[in-house]
C-alpha cells in the first residue's frame, strides 16, 4: 500500500486501483470537489510521473486514451485546478511522491499494462442525477435524458423553443468547451440525423457558456452522458463497417476530405491501424479501409 496526504487531497495505491480523494483546502477547485473520489484501475492507466518545482511538485497521471469519459468529452481542455489526475505536492514530501511513483510503475510493469487506447471506457463517469446551473441555462441528466432549461440570461429566440428533453437514444455525441479569451464555450449536445452548425447562443441543444466559476461543472454532465453513449473507438468501427458494406470492391470510406491535405489521411490511416490492433476491426476490414484511403492519397 502507497499512500501520498497533501492539502491538495489523498492518493492511495493498493497494487489493483489508485484512489484519488480531492482534499478540503480552500484551493481545491470547485469541479475537483463536486467529482468526489475517483477509482482508477490499474489497466486504465498509460503513466505516471512526478514534477519538482522551487516550492511545490506535482504528480502526474497519464491514462489510457479512450479509457476516461470525462477526458474524452472534455478534449483535454481541463486546467491543471480542475484536472483530477493531478496533485500539488509540497516541497517536504518528495520523497513520498517519487516513492509513490515507484511503486504505481513497477505495478505496471508486472502486469504489463500497454500505454496503447482501449475500446471501452474504463471509469464509469459521474454518478447521477446530476444537475448544473451555468451560463444561460440549466443541464440535468437522470441517466436516461437531458433536460435543458433556460434563465433569463438566454438569446430571445433560443428561450421560446422552451424546455428541451433529449432522450439518451437520440444522442450522437456530446461536447464541453471552455470560454477561451473573448470566445464563450459551451455544453453541446448532438442529435442523431439533425446536428447543429448554429453557435450555442441560438442552439437549442446547447447551454452557452461565459467563463464564470461554475461553468466547468458542466463538464461533469458531459462527461455523465459520454459515459452512457457507444463509445467512441466502437463507432469508428461500426462507420467503417457500414462504409465497407455500401461498395465492397470500392469502399466509400468517412476519411477527411481532399482539402484537408495528405497530413489528415495519415492520421486516418494511423486511427484505423489503432482499431486493427485493439481487436475492433479483423485483418481483412483493414486492408479494404487502408486501400480507400490510398486511393485518396
């Protein structure tokens, strides 16, 4: 057993699971203590490191892509105050933090966990209900669907649709993006055979965002509801699959488009490459994919 106690909150191994407990310090952010402690099994996990710095060091942990619905949804846009995998250590417990390290490696090393995607998520999401007030409405999600609700803040035009309810079966995907600068983020929600082009402000299925304390909240819903979708490695496969059925012998493939330039068709080819080698899709799948797309280069 490795433990790591700071103001910043508790890191416990036990050799099967890292469990991360927020601490109570005034300084610990508001989506961090909300999220509550996180159960992290080994497999999830791609690396570990720890940080010295001049006053304080910081532990690090890297998972597995695909393995995290909140990672996933999120896009990696979470600051370090709001990123649960990380922990400000202070300068007297160094020793503690690269023997934690030690001990989270060699764990991996036995059990020869690769650092390679996963297929499904390994974490299950925030638990629910859940509901967040934010920016120009309020998102709540039971588990089965979404209901957004608008306050007086809301664009005109986007109010008078009234409340809306997205059952989870009529969901294709979910995003949160943080207001950046002068650019307001969001909480957006896509729905099968009727995406949406129109920024959030006019979107009835998205909350508009503003950059104010609360507004990474909304992150813990998107993350509720990526949980609960197909994830997202199995729905590549099964657009490929569709495509290879459509014209066998010339597979119309979803690769990027000619204008997006060669840079963007090796990266299609390195995703399908990912999927072979994790099981999704079988030698011959491949090969007719890899084919399509050579024929685009």
């Amino acid at each position: 057993m490795a433990e790591i106690i700071q103001k910043d909150g508790t890191w416990a191994f036990d050799g099967d699971a890292l469990r991360l407990t927020p601490g109570r310090d005034k300084n610990v952010s508001l989506l961090r203590k909300t999220l509550g402690e996180l159960v992290v099994p080994l497999g999830a996990l791609a690396g570990i490191s720890f940080e010295q710095g001049r006053r304080a060091g910081r532990l690090r942990l890297r998972l597995r892509d695909g393995a995290d619905p909140l990672l996933h949804a999120t896009g990696g846009r979470l600051t370090e105050p709001d990123d649960p995998y990380q922990l400000i250590v202070e300068s007297d417990r160094y020793g503690v933090a690269e023997y934690f390290v030690d001990e989270v490696r060699e764990a991996l090393l036995l059990d020869q966990v690769p650092a390679t995607p996963v297929t499904e998520f390994l974490l299950p999401g925030p638990a629910v209900p859940l509901s967040v007030s934010a920016g120009d409405g309020t998102a709540t999600f039971d588990g089965e669907r979404v209901r957004l609700e608008w306050n007086w803040k809301t664009e005109d035009a986007k109010a008078a649709a009234g409340i809306r309810t997205l059952p989870l079966t009529d969901l294709a995907a979910v995003e949160w993006l943080p207001a950046a600068g002068l650019d307001n983020g969001h909480l957006r929600f896509t729905v099968h055979n009727a995406p949406s082009k129109a920024p959030a402000k006019y979107d009835p299925h998205s909350v508009e965002l503003w950059g104010f304390k609360k507004d990474p909240l909304m992150a813990l819903v998107a993350a509720a509801v990526q949980a609960r979708l197909p994830h997202p490695a199995r729905t590549a496969a099964v657009d490929v699959r569709k495509a290879l059925g459509t014209r066998p012998e010339t597979p119309s493939l979803p690769v990027a488009p000619v204008e997006d330039g060669h840079d963007a068709l090796l990266r299609r080819l390195r995703e399908l490459g990912e999927l072979r080698r994790t099981g999704v899709l079988t030698d011959e799948e491949f090969t007719l994919a890899k084919q399509a797309i050579l024929k685009r280069m």
